[in-house]
C-alpha cells in the first residue's frame, strides 16, 4: 500500500467515523418535532426520515470505499464515489430544504406562542380592569344594601316603607347580577368559575323571585305566575348563587322581549340517581319569539336576537346562564316560535336537604340567646360609611364593637385590649389588610385571633391568598348580613335568638287553638280560594290571598304566609278545607 492509499484510508475512514456519529446523534432532533404545530411536524418528519436514510447510505458507501483501497478494487471504488457524489447533492439540497422548514416551523410555532400569551395577557388585565371596577361598584352598594337591611329591621315602619325598602334591596341585588354577569364571563374565559355548595332554601328563593318581579309584571301590564309541581323540594344543596342568576336573567329576558301577554316560571322535579333530584325551570313568555336560525346564537357572548327592539342589558346573560347550567351537571335551551313567544328550559342536579333546618337557619337574627357569649369584634375599614354599616350591623344584635380606620390603629387596638374576632378591610392606605394579617400572625398575643376579610374584591387569587396568608374567612361586599352572622358564629361560638324562636315563644300557650283560628276568622270564599291555588302551585295568587287573610286577621296571615313560603301545600290545603267545611 503506497503513500496516497495510507491517506485515503486515513481520510475516508476518518469520514465514516464522523457520519457514524451524526447518525447516533440524529435520533433527538426527530423527538424535538412534536413541540411543532402538527400540520408542520408531519412535513418536517417525512424530510428527517429521508435525511437519516441518506446519512445511513453515506455511511455505507464510505465503508466499500475503504474496502476497495484496501483491496485495490478501484472499478467497484469509483462507482460507489460517482454514487456517492450524486447523492451527495441530493444530501445538501435535503439539508437546506430541511432547515429552512425547521426554521419556519420554528418560527411558526414562536409566534403561536407569542399570540397566546398576548391573549392570556388580555384576559388577565381585563379581569384585572373589571374586578377594579366592581371594587367602586360593590362600595357604595355596600352602604346602600346594608343600610337597607339595617332599616328592615326597624318595627316601625308602615307597609308602604316595607315595600319601598324591598325594592331597594332588589334593584340594589339586580344591579349586582348585572355586574356579575359581566364578572362572570371574564371568569370561564380564564377557567377560573368554580362550584360553591351550600344548603339553598328554594323555597324563599323562588318566593323572593316571585315578589321581585311582580312590580315589573304590574308595570308592563303582565300577567306573572309562578307554578310549583307537587313533590318539588323545599331545600337542597347546590350553588345558590349561581341557580338564582341564571333564573333571573331569564326571567329578566322574559319580561324584556313581553309587550302583552304572560311570563310563567313552571317548576318541577324528578328522580335522577339515587337520592338525587333533576331540578327543571321552564320560563316561558308570549313576547317576540326567537327565528329559528338564531336559537343557538343567542348563547354567545354579547348577542341578543337582531329582531328584538330593546337593546338593554349587557347581552351576557345567557352565555353566562348556560355556562352555569352545564357547570351544575345541566344545561339550557330554547324552544320558540317567532312571533309568539319562547320557552327556556333551566335543568340542574341537586340533593334534597332538611327543609326545616335550612329554614332554621335562615330566620332573621334579633339578638344573643340569654346564655350566649358576648363576641368582642374589631371592624378595620378605612371607608366610614362601611366601617359604621358594620359596627350598626353588629350592636343591633347585642356583639360589643370596636372600631379602626386603618392598619395601624387596628394593631393599636389589639395591642391595647382583647377580641374574639377581627373583620378587616383588604384595600386600605398605608398598611393594607395583608399585612395586617401577617402582623397578627406573627404576634404569639394575636396569632389565635380569628381573622375575617371584608372585601369589595371580585378577584378570587386575592381571596385565596388573604385565606393561605392567615384569613379565617372571606366575605364580598355587599354584605349579607346571613353570611355575615353566620360566620361570626362558626368563629366565636355565639348563639343567636331568631325571628322563628320569638314566634314559637309567642304561639307556645296557645298551639292547641292555633289550628282552629282559620276557621274562627277566615271566610268561606277566601279559603275556598286559597285552597284552589295552592292546589294548581299559582305563588302569585297564593300570595294575593294570604295577604287577604292577612287583612282580616295578623296572625292567620302569618301563619298561612309560613306555610306557602316553605311550599307546605298539603298542610296549607288541609286547613283551609277545614276552614270551609266549619
């Protein structure tokens, strides 16, 4: 073997080496392709697998190249070099072409992501953007809601003032759903809507329904009923909230696009599993009728049917209504006939509850039983309009109340006496709830203090960092003052005495006689009405004539209003048949 076949051996031997190593090496740029859109990925790995065959061809020749040097075999060797060279042109145009794909998917795929992230962004500041603004919304409607609460409580006001301070409340709630709604869709874009459970008194939810929107019936000159199938429940467990809302907005839209004619709200309830019950709504109007190619897109986001001719409201209450149907294992949908009028149909699953405890716990607080406790509470809001709403709250049910304006003067306040609770405003200038709530912690003299953040924030990241951080509840402004009540006794251990303890207290010497005083007061023609309704389900004239009965006797009227508020038919029925049988 002479000088220039110990080169060639050197160098093709070297290159059989080198492509050796590419081929090993080549295996994880095919399993960098699947972060690729999958349209380019297909395209790119069709070229790697020609690319890989043509290095294992390189491979190859050069290895017969080799053999032929070394065997002086230079026909067989110059073929395969003609061959090699040919292929190798193949091999670089292959290479190029790869690379600029590589490239664009690459650049593709960059882009995509940039779009995403763009759009995350303005989701995110949106959200952002319409929690602040319900943070200068749910403020001022904290006063207005809670003082018309407070006002509710007093024992001397007339009918008229009753009935103006309820529809305060309502209009004040009914903006609230307004703002929810718009709320609500900036949430399921983000994937943030979650369920919130709870023991739900359907029957005043429904009852309160009714009477909210009576006043718009009588205004449009609409007929409203409100029709309960037998075996209905009176109390389940489920999302009130967001049952209530979607019940509203149809039953808003209803009355919206009703010029003449009735809405109804039909209720009913079947078996679905078990001791699960198929809860269905059917809200259904004689108003102006969906086209049948719009049913489907009344659904989305900021649409309402192009014919209707009022364009109020945020155009997201069925979008937002159907999110919340299927969130609650149901749906909604529409049936209609253009010109005459639509049906929705609300369905939902739902477990039935103890009726009678959930009524329990609802009854309106009036103060401590006599061997409660006496919670000691600090109010911290730097608003005075809602630190006073608070402290009003508070003392009309006997709780001791102290109150600070700021961070620093509620750490002055704890430093100076003892509390069984602290309710603490988030947003305040100088120290804010937060770090309020980390002082306290870190405090071995405060750090057992049961902590309460009152909020106007809408945005549940500050609501699970203020509960991680140290906060033993959360509640929204507006506040309920139920919640409200409710928490301060899951906290303290106080006991309250009710509105329905005073009244058993009231009727207790007389429980015997009390079944026969329909029959002492009530005439036989109203009985014989009330009777009729209560057996068609009709809660609007159910409502009319106990409060007829209400006018000819106080106690009658309360004690019917009782019945039909917890849907107690049967036991409703049964009285007033004896009342026109004597």
């Amino acid at each position: 073997m002479n000088w220039d076949d110990v080169v060639s051996v050197t160098a093709i031997t070297a290159g059989a080496v080198v492509m050796a190593a590419s081929v090993v090496r080549f295996s994880p740029i095919l399993d960098t392709i699947q972060f690729i859109q999958a349209k380019e990925r297909r395209v790119l790995e069709r070229f790697l697998k020609i690319h890989r065959a043509l290095m294992g061809f390189f491979l190859l020749g050069y290895l017969v190249v080799l053999l032929g040097v070394v065997f002086d075999a230079p026909l067989l060797s110059n073929l395969l070099i003609g061959a090699i060279f040919f292929f190798g042109a193949l091999f670089v145009y292959i290479t190029v072409t790869l690379q600029r794909r590589m490239l664009r998917g690459v650049l593709n795929q960059a882009a995509a992501n940039l779009k995403r992230q763009q759009a995350e962004e303005r989701t995110e500041a949106k959200s952002r953007f319409l929690a602040h603004m319900s943070h200068e919304i749910r403020t001022p409607m904290n006063a207005i809601l809670g003082y018309a609460q407070l006002l509710q409580r007093e024992t001397g006001l007339s009918p008229r003032q009753q009935e103006h301070l309820e529809t305060i409340s309502r209009s004040g709630q009914h903006l609230l759903f307004l703002i929810n709604d718009v709320l609500d869709m900036a949430k399921i874009e983000a994937g943030q809507i979650t369920l919130s459970e709870e023991q739900v008194n359907l029957s005043e939810m429904i009852v309160d329904l009714e009477r909210m929107f009576h006043l718009r019936a009588a205004a449009k000159g609409l007929a409203f009923r409100v029709v309960v199938e037998e075996g209905f429940p009176a109390a389940v467990k489920t999302d009130a909230g967001k049952v209530r809302q979607v019940l509203i907005n149809l039953l808003s839209n209803a009355f919206k696009f009703t010029s003449e004619g009735e809405v109804t709200l039909a209720l009913n309830a079947s078996v679905a599993d078990g001791d699960t019950r198929r809860i269905v709504a059917l809200v259904t109007d004689t108003g102006t009728g969906i086209e049948s190619d719009q049913l489907e897109t009344v659904f989305g986001a900021f649409k309402q049917a192009s014919q209707t001719t009022t364009k109020t409201g945020t155009g997201l209450g069925l979008a937002v209504s159907r999110r919340f149907a299927k969130l609650l294992d149901g749906d909604l949908t529409v049936t209609s006939n253009f010109g005459q009028g639509s049906e929705f149909r609300f369905e939902f699953t739902a477990k039935p509850s103890d009726a009678a405890k959930v009524v329990e716990a609802e009854a309106p607080v009036v103060g401590l039983m006599p061997n409660s406790k006496v919670a000691k509470v600090l109010v911290v809001d730097d608003q005075a309009d809602n630190r006073n709403l608070l402290c009003a709250m508070l003392r009309t049910i006997g709780l001791t109340v102290r109150a600070a304006s700021s961070g620093e003067d509620a750490l002055d306040a704890l430093g100076a006496e003892a509390f069984d609770l602290m309710l603490l405003d988030l947003r305040m200038p100088g120290m804010d709830g937060f770090e309020v709530v980390d002082r306290v912690r870190n405090d071995e003299a405060t750090a057992r203090l049961p902590i309460v953040i009152v909020s106007a924030s809408a945005l549940e990241d500050e609501q699970r960092v203020a509960v991680a951080r140290g906060a033993d509840g959360f509640l929204s402004k507006p506040v309920n003052e139920g919640a409200l009540f409710a928490m301060i006794q899951r906290l303290t251990g106080v006991q309250y005495r009710r509105a329905s303890h005073q009244m058993e207290t009231t009727s207790s010497d007389g429980d015997a006689s009390e079944r026969g005083l329909v029959r002492a007061v009530l005439p036989a023609e109203l009985a014989t009405a009330l009777s009729a309704a209560a057996r068609r389900g009709d809660i609007a004239a159910i409502d009319k004539h106990v409060a007829q009965a209400a006018e000819h006797d106080q106690a009658t009227g309360q004690r019917l209003k009782e019945l039909a508020d917890s849907f107690d038919y049967e036991a409703l029925v049964r009285e007033l048949e004896s009342a026109v049988q004597s």
